[in-house]
C-alpha cells in the first residue's frame, strides 16, 4: 500500500462532497485533512479531538505525518508526550492512500455529502461533546437539514421491541414530529425504526445516526426506511464510506443521539439494553433524560425501571409530557382538547370506500392541508386510516368499532 501524501485528484472529490459553494484554499485543505482524520480514527478518540481542536485538521495531520517529534503539539493540545504517541501509534496504520482515495470516492458514488464543523449547517449541540465530538459527518439526504435538528427529542430503545413499545414510539414520534420537533434516532429494528416512522408520517423532520458508512444501509431490512428518511431528513454517521457497523461504534455512535437530542426518552429497553448506554451519555451531558413504564413482568422494560431508578429518569407517558422535557408547554403547541376534536374531524373527512387526498380531506375538514397531514400520519399508526399512493381512507373495522 502507498503511504498517504496530499493527492489533487482526492482533494478535488473532497470539494465536490461540499453542499456549499465548493471550498478552496486553506479551507480545502482543513476538510480534505477531516476527510482523512475520520478515516484514521475511531469515533470518540479524544487525543484526535484535542489535537486537531489544537492546531486545526490539517496541521494536525501534519504533525501526525512528520511523528511530532518536538512537543510542541502535544503541549498546544493539552497531551502528554505519550498520549500523543501512543495515538500516532494508532492512526498511522490507517494512512494508506488507496484506501483512503476509494473510501472518498465511493462517498461520491452513492451521493454523500461531507460536512465538518467549518459548514455552517454544523449542529451546535454536537460541541458539547467537547475533545469526543465528530470531527465529521457524513450525510446522504441535504446537509443542510443538519442546521434544523433544533428542538430535536431523540428516541431510542430495544431492537426486539414489543407492539406495545414500538405503537407508543411510532405516536410520540408522530406529535413531535407533528409540532415541529425533529426526532433522532438509530435506524435500528424496533422502537427506532417506529420512531422514525411515526415521524414520517407526520411530514415531520426525522434523522437516523448509524454506526457504519451511510454506503451500506445497517440494518439491511431496514433498506427502504433510511431511504425514505435521507429523502426528507438526514442519515449521517462520522465513520467514512466503507466502515462497518462494529459493537464499539455502535457505543459510540449512541453518544451523537444523546448530544442532537435536547432531551432522550427511551421507551422500551432491556436490563442490559444499549439504549441504557444512550442514557448514560444524555446523563453526562446534562440533558433531560425521560423513560416509559411498562409491565413489571415484561423484560422489555426493565431497562426503562433501571434508568427511572439509577438515573433518576423522568415518567413520561404522553407526548405532551416530553415536550415538558425540553420547555415546551401544552400551551406553546397543540392544545390536547382542539387536538381530539381536529382528528375527529379528520376520520369524518374520510370515505371507507374511496380513496380521497390530503387537500380533499382538507376541504372537506375545514382544516389546512399541513394539519390534515399531521393527523392523518396518526391514524395510520394506530390503524383508523390507510394510504395509498397519494389517497387516504378510513379503515372501516376501526370505524366501526
């Protein structure tokens, strides 16, 4: 393999990776140095974070390639002569110019975009992170969605779900989503794949962090869902093109959930779930971190009582409870009586024969089409109504009942 050296032919692909106007310059050279720094890296590594914090991407890498053999780096980034070493020791490996060229070139391919703190569509609420901050992202969908996840709640829990969990994931998600709050997530089977999509069907604003290269859609079932949420949000990750999802990235990568997210529910979790490690991060940066009950005798929520008890979690069991999560009051969004009556109004729009659109429901409602949209987005998640193409109609076993 050919050791790693400043390549026009990379560089350029680098510009290109840009959703602003194509960077040049100074500016080109610190993001083709983030570009190499997230392929030589581990998610997390602190003494990456201080150096490059330090002196910038790429005279950071500078100092890595000539072996900082003076101190002065380590100093001006606050390490030992031997953290900076033994992190040397680590990312040196790892500079291969080949591997490196494919893995930019494949982010090309598949229509990522890369996005480093120097963008202005960086999210703030990632520099609470400090030195274990991204020092990128990788983004299919637009980049600029990124600058959006303000308010943002996420939502995390087990992969293997129950209908109870993944039913009141999907309809918080959809309220949220519905006052216009974003709702972040993992991608994963279970209560963030119900997530996610109870977002979706409100029209609302979701984004999936994963734990390998936005290339390669993890979980391979979940294919269609990170495609329907790259096309209306954002699915990002801080791995390159061409990483998979390993057990340590997916610890890591529950850090960025708990740090876009200005408060974290879980909803379903076992004793030893990794959604308790998303908890543990949302705790240590301060952020609000909520629970839902469940059975005492269901496994599925034993995690959620532990992080009640050990974590001093917050209840929730309505959305307008975790809007109080993040100072948002019932009085700020939709009021709960109004939100009963509209969605009444809504299912007595709709025909269980024919199949009627959003603006025909509108009409008929009295409603504007981005409410109708909201409600509908819930009768789908509890069954009242279905769709297909850009037609809706009341499911008639439920309107009977």
């Amino acid at each position: 393999m050919t050791a790693f050296r400043w390549d026009d032919t990379a560089a350029q692909i680098v510009a290109e990776l840009a959703d602003t106007s194509e960077p040049a310059g100074d500016r080109l050279a610190r993001r083709y140095a983030t570009a190499v720094w997230s392929y030589l890296v581990e998610p997390g590594d602190g003494v990456a974070g201080a150096l490059v914090g330090a002196l910038g991407a790429d005279s950071a890498l500078h100092e890595v390639l000539a072996g900082a053999r003076d101190g002065i780096a380590a100093d001006a980034a606050g390490l030992t002569a031997a953290e900076l070493r033994a992190g040397i020791s680590r990312w040196k490996p790892r500079l291969q110019a080949e591997e490196i060229a494919f893995a930019l070139a494949r982010a090309r391919d598949v229509g990522a975009r890369l996005v480093t703190p120097d963008d202005d569509c960086w999210p703030r609420a990632l520099r609470d992170l400090g030195a274990h901050a991204p020092l990128c992202l990788w983004v299919r969908g637009d980049s600029g969605r990124l600058a959006k996840l303000e308010p943002a709640i996420a939502i995390v829990g087990a992969r293997a779900a129950t209908g109870y969990g993944e039913h009141l994931a999907g309809e918080f998600a959809a309220e949220l989503a519905g006052r216009g709050i974003a709702v972040i997530s993992g991608g994963a089977y279970g209560i963030d794949g119900a997530a996610h999509r109870g977002a979706l069907a409100a029209d609302g604003l979701t984004a999936a962090l994963v734990a390998g290269g936005v290339d390669k859609p993890y979980p391979t079932g979940h294919a269609d869902l990170l495609r329907r949420i790259a096309s209306s949000g954002v699915v990002a990750s801080e791995v390159p093109c061409g990483s998979v999802p390993s057990k340590w990235r997916f610890l890591q990568r529950n850090r960025l959930i708990a740090a876009l997210g200005g408060a974290t529910v879980v909803v379903e979790a076992g004793w030893r779930s990794g959604s308790l490690n998303t908890a543990s991060h949302a705790s240590q940066l301060g952020r609000p971190l909520a629970a839902v009950p469940g059975p005492v005798t269901s496994g599925a929520s034993a995690g959620c009582h532990r992080i009640l008890r050990e974590y001093q979690a917050q209840c929730v069991t309505t959305a307008d409870e975790v809007c109080e999560l993040i100072g948002l009051s019932n009085a700020a969004q939709v009021e709960t009586g109004t939100r009963t009556d509209d969605r009444t109004r809504v299912v007595d729009a709709l025909s269980s024969r024919s199949w009627r659109d959003v603006d025909d429901v509108a009409r008929r409602s009295g409603m504007a089409p981005e409410d109708v949209r909201t409600h509908l987005g819930l009768l789908a998640l509890d069954g009242t109504a279905e769709a297909q193409g850009g037609g809706w109609r009341r499911v008639a076993a439920r309107a009977a009942g």
